[in-house]
C-alpha cells in the first residue's frame, strides 16, 4: 500500500543527558537543593514554624522597629518598660528591627517566619558552596549542609541572631577563597561587610575572632614548615584586615559605647549561669545527635589536619568546638565555620580507605559514591548555565501560602504557642481596672510577647533585654518569681498592682492565698492575679 522507502522510522528518545543539555535552565541546581534544606530540616528535626516563634524576644524587637519606623531615629532610652522608663537603651540590633517591622506590617508573623528562613537557606548555600570548594566533592558538601542545619535547628528561632551564621558563613567563604587561591585582595570586602553586621546584630566580633584565627593559624602553619620569613606576611594579612573591620565596627549608632556594652554583656558570669542558651547544650533534647555527629567529625578532623600541618583548620575545629560544648548559643556558627573543615577531611580520608582496601567493600563503597558523585558533577555542570531558579522559587511561593492558608495543620500555623505563652490573658489586660494604670508583674521570658501583644497601651516589669536592665535587676525580678522572703518588698518598690503568672508558679500559689491579691482569670497557661485597694 505504501511505497518502497515510505517506512516510518522510530523517533528517537531523548535521554536524560541531552534533556539536561536542552532545559538545563528549567532544572534545580544543587544550590537550590541546598536553599531548600532549611525547610525540610524545619518539618524533619521540630515541631514546624512555631518553632521560629518559640522565644517572645521576636515580639519586642518587631515592636522596638516599629517605633523607629514611626519616630525616624534609634532610640537611646527605653520605651518598653515602667520599670526602666527613660534609661539608657542600646538598640543593638536596630537595622534587623527595622526589617523585621517592616516585614510585620505587610506580613504578619508569617512574613517574619518567611524571612527567617529565606536568611537560614542563604545560610545553607553559603555553607553547601564552601565546603564544595574546600572538599570538590559535592555528595560530602551536601550531607554536611544538612547536618549543619539539623545541628542548627537548637537556637533557630525568628530573631536578629539568625544574621551572624549566615555573617560568619560569608566570613569563611572569603577567608577560605584567600587561603586557597592566593587572592588577599578579597579580604577588601570585609570591613563593608562589618558595617552591615555589626548594625544588623551584635555578634560582628566574630568576624574579627575568625580573621584572628585565620591569621594566627597561617602564621604558625608557615612557622612548622620552616618558612619563617612568610609567616609574618600571610599572617598580618589577616590582623591588618582585622584591625580594619574592628574600626568598621564603630559606625553604628552607638559608636564605641556598642563595644563596651557587648563586652560588659558578655563578660558578666551572672548571664552564663542564669540565662539557658549561654549553657551548655542539653544532650537529651531531641536535636542533640545532629550537634554529636558534627562534633565528633570535627575533633576525628582536626587529628586529621595537625597530621597534615593545616592549622588554620586546626584552629577553627577545636577552637569552635570548645566555644559550641561552652554554650548551645554557639553551636550555629560552629556548624557553619567547621563544615568546609570536615568536608575536606572527609574526602581525604575516602581517598585513603580506597586506596588501603581497593578489593574489599571499601572499594565498592568507595566506588557507589563515586558514581553519585559522578551524577552530581553532571547536574553541577549545568550550574553553569544561566538558571531560573525555579523550584526554590515555586516552593518560596507554596511555602508562603501555606502560612497564610495553614487549614488544620498546626506545623504551618505562624503564631505564638498558646501552649506557651498566655495569648489569651493577653487579651483581658486592656479590661482591668481602668481607673489606675497597670503596673503588670510577669515572667522576663513572658515580656516580648506581652510587648507584642498590649505596648504601647501597657509597658511591662521586665522582658529579654537582660542586657539592658542589668544582672542586679534580673536578680531581683527572679527573687519574686521564686517567691524569696522579700518578695512582696520588690513588688511594691515597683509599685506592681498586676501579675500574670504560670498557673503552676510559686508566686502563683502565693497570691492565691493572700488577702490582698484576687485572680480575675485563669486558663490552662496563665493566671492574672489584680492587687486590691481593701485595707484589713
């Protein structure tokens, strides 16, 4: 019926190769793998986006922006407190208050936990592009991102802390690029850097510590393998640039006064004993075993590098190490500054099994990850091509409705755990007495959100800026709450005629018992207790 030569021939089938050659722009990239890692680690290792939102410190800063929004300048005395009205207030972390404001107005809380984790996927890349450099092995890169992040998830919560790990990420990019490729002329981009961090967040002296490090390790590196007379060069590098970003540091709204602040803060022993995320890392919590596994991979790594005379790697593991065990609010960075460090251990030490055991299952091993990794070259070769991003966009955008729209799914409901703090005894503080203004007594771990929730129509007895009000301070607010014998004294001193406390405080089942106290509500969470006029 047909024709000689009219047979249809079989089309051809593309193959995966030259459908990536062809829509290599429309596939993720392994950066965008690593952009998203946050957000599975959030759903994989805690309870959801409420974990964002666990600390009321969220509340106050939203608030202290909200009020340089309005007044146009960084506030120099305190606006929040009665206990502290017009004292002088370092605002730290102003520019990061600024921005979370403003994310408040347009966005609600959900905004807030979307910025939180568009900065922790920022975070994620610059940690998965480093540790690839370092390393050349993309499969090691992205499974010590992910631990990273998982060992991070401890103090992931939706405040301006969340900029230095991504501050010190970039830090160690540069540093490591410096290190590796012989190029000072980057360390240029550090001092501006500074400036940016030490506006955003108080934790800019880690920059410095790192070019410290940076600086003493090359010097002492150079020293072991007998060049002694580069020692100096490479390491003044360093210390010059350090010096640099020092005096960067200085413009900020405060100046110096910033400086000794931070160090007064952080020098007190008082905080390092009362306050729990600069203790120690409770190792029974559920997120520890991320934390163990970087750990032990950074000390097996830095064994591994002083065999190799690598000390600047030495430096930072153990040094970060000792500062990660010293204080959970650490571990963050530690993750973010010992991965590249890890990564390029770990590819040495693969080499060296598959070259000790070639026939054994090492080899086997060694040769599967091999060909995973052979896989990943291939999509990072396409990296190189210009890229739509668009799967971390789409997911950006789901996410995103998914916090506006969160139906019954509790782990996607942006809000302040009502199981946590007392959202709705909040709401009846405007419904006390209206003839007196309310001098409110609550839990300094309560005070963000009742800033949040009630200011400027009520101030409160204290809140999270334990810097601000001082160890003495503190030590008083928390004899009340244990209910030491002078308790009634301090209330008074203050002239509190309000309390809302947790149902199962002491303080609480003291006032239940006094005459001169009544409960005007109670819920599972909260009690507010009104101090009556009645003379007996």
């Amino acid at each position: 019926m047909f024709g000689a030569g009219t047979e249809e021939q079989p089309k051809a089938i593309a193959s995966p190769t030259s459908l990536l050659d062809s829509c290599g722009s429309l596939f993720p990239s392994l950066s965008d793998l690593a952009f998203l890692i946050p957000i599975v680690v959030l759903f994989w290792c805690t309870t959801g986006v409420g974990w964002l939102l666990m600390d009321s410190d969220t509340g106050w800063h939203i608030r202290a922006g909200e009020w340089m929004l309005n007044n146009g300048r960084v506030p120099t005395t305190d606006v929040f407190s009665f206990t502290m009205a017009g004292k002088p207030w370092f605002a730290w972390e102003w520019l990061s208050d600024v921005f979370m404001a403003t994310v408040d107005r347009s966005g609600g809380l959900a905004g807030i936990v979307l910025a939180s984790l568009l900065l922790l996927g920022a975070t994620s890349v610059c940690i998965y592009k480093s540790t690839v450099a370092e390393s050349g092995q993309r499969l090691i890169a992205l499974v010590l991102t992910s631990l990273a992040m998982a060992a991070s998830t401890i103090h992931w919560l939706a405040r301006p802390h969340l900029v230095t790990p991504l501050m010190a990420a970039l830090f160690c990019w540069v540093l490591n690029q410096v290190e590796r490729d012989s190029k000072p002329r980057l360390l240029l981009a550090l001092p501006p850097l500074t400036i940016l961090w030490v506006n955003l967040h108080g934790g800019f002296f880690v920059g410095i510590v790192l070019l410290i490090s940076y600086g003493v390790g090359a010097a002492a590196g150079d020293l072991v393998h007998g060049i002694r007379r580069n020692a100096w060069i490479r390491g003044r590098q360093y210390f010059l640039t350090a010096g640099a970003c020092a005096i960067a540091s200085l413009l900020n709204p405060y100046g110096y006064q910033l400086h000794i602040h931070v160090a007064r803060y952080l020098g007190a022993s008082f905080y390092l004993r009362s306050v729990s995320e600069f203790q120690s890392i409770d190792f029974h919590s559920f997120t520890a075993a991320y934390f163990e596994t970087v750990l032990v991979l950074a000390i097996a790594a830095a064994v591994w590098h002083l065999g190799s005379g690598r000390l600047i790697h030495v430096t930072l593991l153990l040094s970060w190490s000792h500062l990660a065990l010293f204080s959970a609010r650490n571990i963050p960075i530690f993750a973010v500054v010992t991965a590249p460090s890890i990564g390029l251990a770990m590819r040495e030490w693969l080499e060296r099994a598959a070259s000790l055991w070639p026939t054994q299952w090492m080899g086997k091993v060694a040769g599967n990850l091999e060909e995973m990794e052979a896989g990943l070259r291939r999509i990072a070769n396409s990296d190189q091509r210009r890229h739509w991003h668009l799967v971390p966009c789409f997911a950006v955008l789901v996410f995103a409705f998914s916090l506006n729209h969160p139906g019954r799914m509790k782990a996607l409901r942006p809000e302040f755990d009502r199981n946590r703090f007392p959202v709705d005894a909040a709401r009846l503080l405007p419904q006390l007495d209206r003839s007196r203004t309310i001098r409110l007594y609550s839990s300094w771990q309560w005070g963000g959100y009742l800033i949040y929730s009630t200011w400027p129509s009520m101030s409160v007895f204290n809140d999270g800026r334990t810097d601000f009000y001082g160890p003495a301070f503190v030590k008083e607010g928390s004899s009340a709450w244990e209910v030491a014998p002078d308790w009634n004294n301090i209330l008074a001193r203050y002239g509190v005629n309000a309390a809302l406390l947790p149902i199962d405080s002491a303080l609480a089942s003291v006032l239940r018992e006094r005459w001169d106290w009544r409960p005007v509500y109670q819920d599972q969470v909260a009690v507010l207790f009104e101090k009556t006029e009645d003379k007996r």
